[in-house]
C-alpha cells in the first residue's frame, strides 16, 4: 500500500478497491478507490 493512503485512511477514508486505467499510449494508470461515510446529524 501506498504512503498517501495511509495518510487518507488516518483522515477517516476507507480503501474500497485497486483499479487499473488503460491509457491509449498503452501506459496503466493505476489507483485506489476510497470512501468516506458522511453523517449530517439527521440519523
């Protein structure tokens, strides 16, 4: 795991999932996807 998402998961983020992005060079983009619950106090 990646520095940086340490950093958003001590900030109350959640790691949902890994993907990959095909770019039409042919390089990969690669990236995490993250969440993070909102709560507005009206539960």
């Amino acid at each position: 795991m990646l520095k940086h998402i340490s950093y958003y998961e001590r900030q109350g983020f959640q790691v949902v999932g890994d993907f990959s992005f095909p770019r039409k060079s042919g390089l990969i983009w690669l990236g995490t996807l993250l969440k993070m619950d909102i709560r507005t106090g009206a539960d």
